[in-house]
C-alpha cells in the first residue's frame, strides 16, 4: 500500500529531518486491510529515528499530537480504527511547542 | 448519503452545522463534527465575540500583537488583522518581536516573524535582550547553567514587549496565550501555591493600572483548533522548542492537562 506521510509542528525533527515521505507498506495478513494502529506502530520501527516519546506513548500518538487523514481529523473516522487505503495522505502535527 | 460498501465512504459525516460538506474536523471546544468553511466562521465569530465582550479594544488604539513567529502569534496576528478590516475595529495594528538571543530557535523563528510582516502587511519592530539587557539568552544560560532559564526569560520577555511597546507608541499588547496556555498556568500555579499568581493569571487583561495593558483574545481558544485552522489555511509560522524549555515545570503541567483531555472525550 502506497502512502504519503507528512510530519510537521517539529516532528520532522524526528525523521531525518524530512517533511513528506512517500512509503510503501508490507501487508503481512494477506489481506487488503491496514488500519492506522498498524500505520503508526510502522512508522515508529521505520521512520522514527530518535526520542519515540515525542511522537508515541503507549500504542497511539502522545496526547498534543494531530492526526489527518486526507485532511480529515482521525477523530471523525474512529482513530486507531481508521482504515487506510492506497494513496492516502496521512499527516500528523504536533502541537506542543511555543506560540 | 451513506455510500455503499467499498466506496471511500469512511468516516465521511456531513458538517452538523451546514448539514451539506463533509466535515473536516471534531472540535475540542463543542466536540461538534465541522466542515472547513463553517469551522472558519466559528472560530472567528467567536473571537471576535470574545473581544466585544470583554471590551478588548477602542477606534483608533495603536496595538501591538507580540510575534514570536509561532502558530499562536501567527494566527493571531492573520485573525487580529482579518477581523480588524471585517468589523471596523479601527485599530492599527503592529508586529513586536522580542529576540532573547537563543541560537538556533530565535533566529528562525524571527525569520518567519519577517514573512508575516509582508504577507500581512503589518509593520514589525524587533527588540533583543542585546540591546535591552547587554546579554543574550544564550550568555545567561552559560553562567547560570539550565536550571530555571523559563524564569529568567519570562521575566526579561515581560520587561522587553513593554520597552518595545513603548518604542512603538502603542496603546495596548495583544499575546497569542490560548485556552491550554492558561489552563497549564492554572495548574502550575495551583502546585506551586503560588495565590498570588493564581488570583491573577486567568484576566484577560492584565497591567491596565500601568501604561500599556495587555491582553489574551485567544482566552479561551483550544490550541487543536489554532493549529488546524493554521493548516487548513496554510498559514506559515515556526515549530521547534525552545532549546532550554524541556527543563521547564510547565512540560509537567501540560503533559497532564493532555493526559485528561484524552479521557475526558
């Protein structure tokens, strides 16, 4: 499944530095189905490259974190259980720094 | 209209107010489901209800909208602006920025406090610890050590957008503190015991017995909501800590007025 994740509001600082990446996920249940539970315990093994705190506390993301899925907030579509499809655009914002 | 199984129909709810878009957003503030444009009004039309209730402003006031270049003072300063023109406000409105001197986090973020000058069309004035105080945040740390720079900081922060102001002619200061900001102080100051402060930090204007009053239009706006207004309308601002604020008492604060919030819902 191919995705585009954005991460902005200082988050990219956890990626490499790198704003908008372009992944393309393995699906190992054989089926057609990711959730963004999956998505998100993803990215923290591949993407996230230092302080996984900032970006995840316990199985979802730390509280101040935003998370649109094609520019949807994840809280109209279940959250965790928000299924993914093929060429959607995730974007995940933190809000926790100065104003 | 429910699509059928297997169209992208997912999680796709009409906006409760307009009751035709798709919404794009569940509020923090009303746990509304809300579609862009409609989201847009409200957030808006009640700030500009805040500042008609509390009496915030006057024809004519020379304000300035202290700018760090950060999502709150952006936003601020894009809705300050847009509502000046849309109700008649009569305000002339200023950028005042304030430069501690912290490498790799102010000079950023004044960068983006220059981008907002053009792209608002607002006149900006930038005052340093520098000129002020003979010191940079930066100098101060190294003496000090990291331990209870916040304090430091804050107070010469205070000190500087009154200079600034002054400089500026200005009638009042306008800051981006949001409904989060000053829940976090409440409880801050709650585990300090600090009365004093406490009896004082929810005011949405402050100092109106000295020469320049300030004030909060963003009282009681959510911070979710300054940031996905700032996204949806593409507004630049700059996102990076402050590099001695992970020592700060008020990260604990925060860390549990979130913690809350995501059980209260």
């Amino acid at each position: 499944m191919q995705l585009t994740l954005e991460f902005g509001g200082g988050l990219e600082l956890l990626c490499d530095s790198k704003k908008i990446h372009n992944v393309n996920i393995e699906q190992h249940n054989g089926e057609d189905k990711l959730i963004m539970k999956d998505l998100l315990s993803w990215v923290q093994t591949n993407l996230i490259k230092e302080r996984p705190e900032m970006f995840m506390k316990g199985d979802t993301v730390r509280p101040g974190v935003l998370v649109l899925e094609n520019d949807c907030d994840w809280e109209l579509s279940g959250q965790l259980n928000t299924s993914l499809e093929d060429k959607d655009v995730v974007v995940f914002i933190s809000t926790l720094h100065g104003g | 209209m429910e699509g059928e199984g297997g169209e992208r129909k997912r999680g796709a709810r009409l906006c409760c107010v307009c009751k035709k878009s798709r919404a794009s957003v569940k509020r923090p503030k009303t746990l509304e489901q809300i579609c862009r444009e409609c989201f847009y009004d409200a957030f808006e039309s009640e700030i500009h209800q805040v500042i008609l209730e509390n009496q915030l402003f006057s024809p004519g006031e020379r304000v300035a909208i202290g700018a760090s270049g950060g999502k709150d003072s952006t936003v601020l300063a894009y809705v300050l602006s847009k509502l000046n023109r849309l109700h008649n406000y009569g305000l002339h409105l200023f950028l005042l920025s304030v430069d501690e001197g912290i490498t790799g986090y102010r000079d950023d973020s004044l960068e983006t406090v220059h981008r907002n000058q053009i792209q608002y069309g607002l006149p900006l004035k930038v005052v340093s610890y520098k000129d002020l105080y003979g010191w940079t945040m930066d100098e101060i740390v190294r003496v000090i050590g990291l331990k209870n720079n916040c304090t430091f900081c804050g107070v010469f922060r205070r000190q500087a957008l009154d200079r600034g102001a002054s400089l500026l002619k200005v009638d009042k200061v306008v800051t981006g503190h949001n409904a989060d900001d000053i829940a976090e102080t409440v409880l801050l100051n709650l585990l300090r015991g600090d009365v004093a402060r406490l009896s004082r930090c929810t005011s949405i204007t402050t100092g109106e017995d000295g020469p320049i009053p300030r004030c909060k239009p963003f009282k009681y706006t959510y911070e979710k909501e300054i940031v996905m207004y700032a996204y949806f309308k593409k507004l630049d601002y700059f996102s990076t800590e402050c590099i001695y604020s992970p020592n700060a008492y008020r990260g604990f604060a925060r860390e549990f007025i979130k913690d809350l919030e995501r059980i209260r819902c």
